[in-house]
C-alpha cells in the first residue's frame, strides 16, 4: 500500500506521494458538488491506495479553474 493525494478517485492522477499538511500556502480550491469532501488549513489530506497510477500525464478536472 502507498498513499496518494489524487486529482479524483476515479482516475487515480497522482499529485504526490506521502503526507501532506493543508496550510494557508495553499490556492483557495471550490469545487462546485456536494459530493467532494472539503478541507480546510490545518486538515491532512490522505488518500490510500493500492498502486499510485503515475502513467497519466495530469490535466484538470472539469470544474477546476486557476486561482
């Protein structure tokens, strides 16, 4: 097992391995469904997968836009 913060689980695009701590370095993110958990500074944001998928190159999901 590894972990992996991904784009959305369905595709599995990897950002990073490991851990990381959201903190207020980082972009403001809205995503416009409920269905997404939402995270706030301080929140570890971990996702734990069986293999990373780094095969793809990463493009945005819709939805997504540049801050």
């Amino acid at each position: 097992m590894c972990c992996a913060v991904c784009v959305d689980a369905q595709t599995r695009t990897t950002l990073w391995e490991g851990s990381k701590t959201f903190d207020s370095t980082w972009p403001s993110i809205t995503i416009p469904t409920s269905e997404f958990a939402t995270a706030k500074v301080g929140d570890k944001i971990i996702v734990t997968v069986d293999k990373a998928d780094n095969s793809k190159p990463y493009s945005r999901p819709s939805g997504f836009s540049d801050i």
